[in-house]
C-alpha cells in the first residue's frame, strides 16, 4: 500500500518514517501480543492511516505538548509524533511492557519527541508535572465515553483540548456526555465525521475543549471511573 496518496500534506521522509513504523511493529508485535493486525497493509490502513485522521483538522500546533493515553502499541501517539515533529509527545499506558516496547520502537525510528510513561491515567492524573499541563490529549479505543472523558481531561490544561477517536455513533449520541464533560470542567465544542479509506469505514472525532480547573476529586481513584462511570 503507498501512504503518500492518503496524506498529502506529509513529506517523504515523514513518508519513510511512517513506512518504517509499520516494519519495527511488525517485529515487536512477533514478539509480544500488542495487536490482533499481522498483516503490513493492514497495519498501515487500520493503524497508521486511520490515527493520521485527524491531521486536516490542525487541532495540533508546533510546540504543543500532547499526551496520548492508552497508547497500546503506539496508536495513535506513534504516527502523531512523526507527523508532528515539533510538537512533544508522552504516550502513556497502564502496561509496563507495552511502554517498554513502545519507547524501543520510538528509539529504533529516531524519534526525539516521544516519551513513554506507565502507569495508570487515575494515578498520573494527580501527579503535578502531568495534571493540567497538556495543550492536547489524544486516546484510541481506551474506554467508555464518560470514563474516557474522565481519564483524560485531567491532563488537560485551561484552554486545551482533549480529542477523542470514536466510532461514528458519538456524531449521534454526544449530547448526552455534555452534562458529564462539564462536571469535568469541558465542553464538547465540535465533532467531526471521518472516512477510513478503502475500507470506508467511519469514524468520529469528538473534541472536548477545557474551561477552567477540574474539580479536585477527579480522577477518582483506580477502577472506579470505569466500575461507576459518570452521568
Ligand atoms: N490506543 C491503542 C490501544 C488501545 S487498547 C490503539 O488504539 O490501538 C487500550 C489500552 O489502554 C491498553 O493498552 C491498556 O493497557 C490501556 N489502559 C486501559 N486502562 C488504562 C488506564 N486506566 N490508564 C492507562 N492505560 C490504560
């Protein structure tokens, strides 16, 4: 499959680079279970192309510090940090040896922007250098909606946004998170469709902008925004 057809505004070493990504996962996913796509072409639809979705919507700037929870294998953090080589990135996940093997792909592709961090958002969430200092927070298939919002908007800072990569149910069904994300002191300001290419299939992106400081009781504490999500 060639990549340049579906992002056009790549140059061709961020190309190569995304090109590589796919190989050095191919690897690590030999290795260790980060994924259920073994296949290069699909890795490159289903995972590089469809985290690169977000790109025509300039939601991210040079210089901004961007988190992206719940990173798994490096989606979408991996293919974020290649595109957007003048932003910062910290990917973050629950498991130590996913993280591992992220930083070491990371490292592989001579990535300078990436940091990999474990540990779980209800924790990282109260640490002061990670609460509130992210101009934007990504996730991919991280969680229920109401327990994703309260997972992520946390790290967010006052006039930052979290952005989540949904399926296109939510272009339907996001008024009802509304009152949840404002408990969490965010505002659902636009969500936009998206089209996987070839498989055609859809997507959604839900964008939560933060108003002002979260409460200090949020993120409760582990499992329970999961076990009794908001709303
Ligand atoms: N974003 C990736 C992986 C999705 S799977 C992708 O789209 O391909 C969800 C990941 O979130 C898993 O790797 C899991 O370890 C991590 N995770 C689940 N709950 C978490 C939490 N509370 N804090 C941090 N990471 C979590």
């Amino acid at each position: 499959m060639n990549l340049t057809g579906f992002l056009p505004s790549l140059n061709s070493d961020q190309i190569t680079k995304l090109e590589s990504l796919a190989d050095v996962f191919l690897e690590w996913n030999q290795k260790m279970n980060l994924s259920a796509i073994r296949d290069r072409d699909a890795v490159l639809l289903k995972h590089i192309v469809d985290s690169l979705l977000i790109l025509p919507h300039g939601w991210i700037k040079d210089g901004d510090r961007v988190m992206d929870l719940g990173t798994g294998g490096g989606f979408p953090g991996l293919p974020l940090a290649i595109a957007y080589p003048k932003a910062d990135f910290i990917l973050v996940d629950a498991t130590e040896k996913k993280v591992r093997a992220v930083q070491s792909m990371a490292d592989q592709l001579g990535l300078k922007n990436v940091r990999c961090v474990a540990g779980r958002a209800e924790q990282l969430g109260r640490v002061d250098k990670y609460r509130e200092t992210f101009d934007v927070v990504v996730a991919r298939a991280l969680a229920e909606f109401p327990t994703l919002l309260e997972y992520c908007l946390p790290f967010v800072k006052v006039g930052g946004k979290f952005i989540a990569y949904q399926g296109p149910e939510l272009s339907q069904t996001w008024k009802q998170y509304q009152n949840v994300a404002l408990e969490l002191s965010g505002d659902i300001t636009e969500v936009k469709g998206a089209i996987l290419p070839v498989e055609k299939a859809k997507r959604c992106f839900v964008v939560v902008k933060k108003l002002r400081k979260i409460f200090g009781k949020y993120p409760r504490r582990t499992g329970v925004p999961k076990k009794e999500p908001l709303g």
